[in-house]
C-alpha cells in the first residue's frame, strides 16, 4: 500500500511537470488547428505595416510611459526612440515618470525632447506609472509644461532600456481596432549584452518558446502574462493595482475578469539587454518572484470568478503549475529515492530499472547543472539555466514570506 501511494505520487509529480512544461503547450497548438484554423494574431488582422502609410484620422491618440529610477544613462536614448516611432507627432505624447531620481534623469529626459516630465517621490515603477496615468487623463491637471498635446486614449508603456523598432506603436495600437481588446504587449527579444565566459544566460533560448505559448494562448483567449518592455491599455480599461504587483501578471487576467482581451501582438517588436550571466538571471527572476506570489496568493489569479473554463484551465496550467514546479520536481525527487531504496516493498525486474532510470535522470540534471559553472559548454548550460530558474519561484517564495516584497527595485545587473 505504502509503495502503490509513493508511485502514485511520483508518476503525478512527473505528469504535471511534463503537462506545464511541455504538454500544455502541444495541447494549445492542437486545439489552435482545430478550433482557430483561420484565426490570425491581432497584429496580422489590423496592423499596418512599418512604414506603410495610413490615414492620421484613423489612428488614435497615444500616450507613452515610461517609468524611470536613476536612468541617466539610458533616458534619452529611449526617449530619442519614441519620438523616432513611426506615428504621427500630432497624436503622440511622451512622459517620463521619475521614481524618486537621485541623478539627472529628469534633465535629461526634458533636453531629449519628452512632452512630460513628472518628478515623483519613491514609490515604484507601478505608483510612477500610476501617477502618470493620472496626470494625462482628460482633465486630469499637468505639473509640467505638456497639457497642450492630445491626451491618447490608448496608454502604451515602456521600459528605459527597451528600444522599439520604429513601426511598433503603430503596430501595437492597431490591436485595439478589436473593441473586445483592453490589454495588448508586443514582442520583446532579449540580446546579449556581453560576449565570453560571463555570457552564460540562456534566457534567450526559453523566451522564443514562451512567446510561441502566448502566441497560442492569444489565439485561442487571451494571453495569461504579457512583459514590461512594451505593452498598451484602453485608458478605459487600466486598473491601478498593489504597488508591489506588476502589470506583466496582474493586467491579463484582471482584463479577463472585466471582460477585456489582452493579447500578444509579434509585430509590435522590442529589443532588451539580457542579464549577462544564468546566476544574474537567477537573481532577476527571484525578485520578479517575490512580486509574482502576492498576486497569486492574494491578487485573485487563484479564483476562477469571470475566467470561464477554458481561460481558468490556463491559468492553472501556465502559470499556478509552473510556480509549483519546484516543489513537484522535489517531491518527486524525493519518492523517486525512496522507491529505488525499497521503502514499502521491492519492485524488481522492470518497475524496478524503470524507477532506478528516472532517478539517474534526475541526478544527471543536476550533475549537469553543476558541472555548467565549470565547463560552460551549452548543454550543461541550459541544464544550470533550467535548475536555477526552476528554483527561483521557491527562493522568490521564501524572501516574499520573510521579510515581504518592496515596490521598488533596483535595475538588473548588466541590462544598460
């Protein structure tokens, strides 16, 4: 009985490591053929192309934000970047919200040509964001020179690092012809910012597959997480949110509560620096983790009121899964010793080869793992990068319930 109740536990624990990784995504792009046979991505329905012409009349006002601490370095390149979009002047107005900057960010921004400069007091990207919605809205009241340019009815944002190829505004806003769209983030591509032995991060290598799952979820609903480098919102269907929640997790699915879409837009294309090294990128997502389980224990992602069926089955799937996956790995890791041990009852012959397999399995991915600091040859690499971030839900778990999440962050080490 003892043996029967470990290998069902171990073969439940492999299954659903298998269904988020792997699974759930095979199951999406079967379901898109039969279901969404002739369904194109918003960006393939309603864009107009980079650098196709179209009529000023058609296209709404835009506001784009960009939320910034201490980006000295990097403002004005950005801001240089947005003014370069291709989209008429006339409906695109540009703010840098200053998180409680130290240095001459705001300067900066102002001589780089922005319309708006807010300069806020610490607190977090999300409350800059927050407060820059607010100051643009419709009779909403500017501290700063910029009242006079259209207030778009459609609010993009935008990281400080983040460089948009200069048809993606247009892009992107185009998804928004959809009425049934609140919510819409284009594709970031992230490149190495370092060549040699410290660039080992192969962020790279899982994000094109992310982005092929979100492509499908988009296809099918709606995305179920979307990224900070560039995304938009109706002004209508923005929601202020708990300061220490991103609108990566939090917008999609509260979009879907209120009846929205959000979707992912492949054309609307951002480039970003990577974290150089898989130990950096480790770090990076521990943090975005601490700020991930408050929105999933107490943000609402857990209750299923205004998913819908299909939308809760991937919520669950691609995201609830996907946090558990560290304590899945180590549970079955844990019976998989066990039963190999004898612990219940022998199992020989092939049960027996089956479970000593699967446990050198998974030491092996381990071993390569650690080997990976020592010999940086690819395999080992993804096999240290899989760990590593297979980890960070757990780590980001453990700091969020020891001493809570900040609103506020430092940039990652090596993305400017």
């Amino acid at each position: 009985m003892l043996r029967t109740a470990l290998e069902v536990v171990f073969w439940l624990s492999c299954a659903l490591i298998v269904w988020t990784q792997l699974g759930y995504a095979l199951a999406l792009a079967a379901l898109a053929r039969v279901l969404a046979p002739s369904r194109v991505a918003p960006s393939q329905a309603v864009a107009v192309s980079a650098g196709a012409p179209a009529a000023t009349g058609t296209l709404p006002a835009v506001t784009l934000i960009v939320a910034a601490h201490d980006e000295a370095g990097s403002i004005a390149t950005k801001v240089a970047d947005a003014l370069a979009q291709d989209y008429p002047r006339e409906l695109l107005q540009v703010v840098v919200a200053c998180d409680g900057c130290e240095d001459d960010t705001a300067d900066r921004a102002r001589a780089a040509g922005a319309d708006v400069v807010l300069e806020l007091p610490r607190g977090g990207k999300i409350r800059a964001q927050d407060a820059a919605v607010r100051a643009t809205a419709p009779g909403g009241t500017l501290p700063v020179a910029g009242a006079e340019r259209a207030r778009g009815e459609i609010v993009a944002f935008s990281d400080a690092n983040a460089l948009w190829e200069p048809g993606a505004l247009r892009v992107l806003v185009a998804a928004f012809a959809d009425r049934r769209v609140g919510y819409a983030c284009g594709q970031v591509r992230f490149v190495q910012a370092a060549a040699g032995r410290g660039a080992t991060n192969q962020e790279g290598l899982y994000w094109r597959y992310e982005l092929w799952v979100r492509a499908l979820e988009s296809r099918l609903r709606s995305i179920t997480a979307g990224n900070g480098a560039i995304y938009a919102t109706r002004r209508s269907s923005y929601v202020e949110v708990d300061p220490v929640m991103g609108h990566d997790l939090m917008f999609p699915f509260n979009m879907v509560k209120r009846g929205w879409r959000a979707v992912y837009v492949p054309g609307a294309l951002a480039v970003e620096r990577m974290v150089p090294s898989i130990e950096g990128e480790f770090a990076r997502k521990r943090r975005m983790m601490s700020h991930t389980w408050p929105i999933v224990v107490r943000g609402g992602m857990l209750s299923p009121r205004g998913y819908g069926v299909g939308y809760g089955l991937m919520i669950l799937s691609h995201r609830v899964l996907r946090y558990a996956t560290p304590a899945l790995h180590t549970v079955a890791l844990a019976a998989n010793v066990v039963l190999v041990a004898g612990v219940g009852g022998s199992s020989g012959g092939t049960a027996g080869a089956v479970y000593v397999l699967t446990l050198a399995l998974q030491l092996a991915i381990l071993a390569a793992a650690a080997l990976a600091a020592r010999i940086p040859a690819r395999p080992l690499l993804v096999a240290r990068y899989y760990v590593l971030t297979t980890a960070s839900p757990a780590a980001g778990l453990w700091d969020w319930l020891r001493h809570g999440t900040a609103a506020s962050w430092e940039a990652a080490e090596g993305t400017r």
